[in-house]
C-alpha cells in the first residue's frame, strides 16, 4: 500500500490552522496513525486509529478520515510544533509511511 | 517506564555484518509485536520488519529480506537485528519500536553506516 502524503513542506505561523493529508493507494479503514518528528529525535505518535489522541498529546491535533483519505489538522499551530509529520499505515505488511511534511516558520 | 535501548551500530564495509539489540524495560518483549524502522540520513522514515509476541512469526521489506532476521531473547529481554550482506543504501537510524496496532513507543535509535 502506497502513502501519498501532502504537502511535502510548508510555512506556517503561530496561530495558523494547518492541514496535512495523506491517501492511501487503497482502503485502509482506519488503520493509520500520525508521528510528529523534530530534529535528531525519535517519532511520536499523536494519533492512532486515524482520529484517537494519543495520552498527553495537546487537543490542538486532530484526525480524521477512513478508507483512503485522511488528515492531520493543528487548529493553532504553537512555536513546539514545528517539525516533521509523518502517517504511518498498519492495514497490511509491509506497514508504510507517508513522505513526510516539514512544516517550517513563516 | 517503558523503555527500549538500541545498541550495536557503527561503521561496517560494504557486505559485512552487524547484529543491533534493543534492550527493553518496563514491559515484557513475549507480550508485544516489536518492529525495526529505520531512516537514512535527512530521508523519511521506513519500516523494516516484524516479530509477533509469539516469537514466531515476521515480516520482512523487500529490500532486506534474505540478508536480515529478526529474533528476540526472551530471558535477556532482548530484540535483535541480524543484518547481513550489507549495503551502502542500508546506511540509517534504526529505530526499535512497539505496538501491535501502529508504534506505540520508539527506542531512540541506533546509527548504521555502510561505507568502504
């Protein structure tokens, strides 16, 4: 299964609401998560299932989406929160992640 | 704390070998799915392969099946990357990782470079 994940990078400022997608080559149900990535450290996970929040994870992410097409949204984007996000499909094996999106200050 | 430590990395010639661990605490490894998930150098992230909490089954990606297993010491508490065969383009972060539904919880990774 193919992870089509979009934009590759994109400039935001504090306070933006930010849309990051990611679609599937085929149904997935809703078998996706999402990771947050900063410079030289592990992943983690902010979403599971494609719309549960993570334990600690600030109520400013959300998921949704099933089947093929789903989304990443930061309703107001905070200084912590520029990184890279990466989804992460675990319908079937070989699990696959998406390119990545840089989300970068404006 | 859940915890996973990687070790084992460093510089290896092409076609040479080189076995990772992942020590884990806090959990018991035979009652979780653990994976490896690796990442070259400013690249994404890529899953590399699976173990069940059976100690039975895995999975592997394309392109290291046939060069790399994966194992587990039940006593020691203990993942294992056996790579073999290696080659330039396995040069990367490999990260230890859990989870059975998705990655729950990631080691901080340990570097692999593949160079002459």
């Amino acid at each position: 299964i193919q992870m089509t994940q979009s934009p590759s990078s994109l400039s935001a400022s504090v306070g933006d609401r930010v849309t990051i997608t990611c679609r599937a080559s085929r149904g997935i149900n809703n078998n996706l998560g999402w990771y947050q990535q900063k410079p030289g450290k592990a992943p983690k996970r902010l979403i599971y299932t494609a719309s549960s929040l993570q334990s600690g994870v600030p109520s400013r992410f959300s998921g949704s989406g099933s089947g093929t097409e789903f989304t990443l949204t930061i309703s107001s984007l905070q200084p912590e929160d520029f990184a890279t996000y990466y989804c992460l499909q675990h319908h079937n094996y070989p699990w696959t992640f998406g390119q990545g999106t840089k989300v970068e200050i404006k | 704390e859940v915890q996973m430590v990687e070790s084992g990395g460093g510089l290896v010639q092409p076609g040479g070998s080189l076995r990772l661990s992942c020590a884990a605490s806090g959990f018991a490894l035979n009652d979780y799915w653990m994976h490896w998930v690796r990442q070259a150098p400013g690249k994404g992230l890529v899953w590399v392969s699976r173990l069940d909490s059976d100690g039975r089954s895995t999975n592997y990606a394309d392109s290291v099946k046939g060069r790399f297993t994966i194992s587990r010491d039940n006593a020691k508490n203990t993942l294992y990357l056996q790579m073999n065969s290696l080659r330039v383009e396995d040069t990367a972060v490999y990260y230890c990782v859990r989870g059975l539904w998705g990655i729950e919880s990631w080691g901080q990774g340990t570097l692999v470079t593949v160079s002459s």
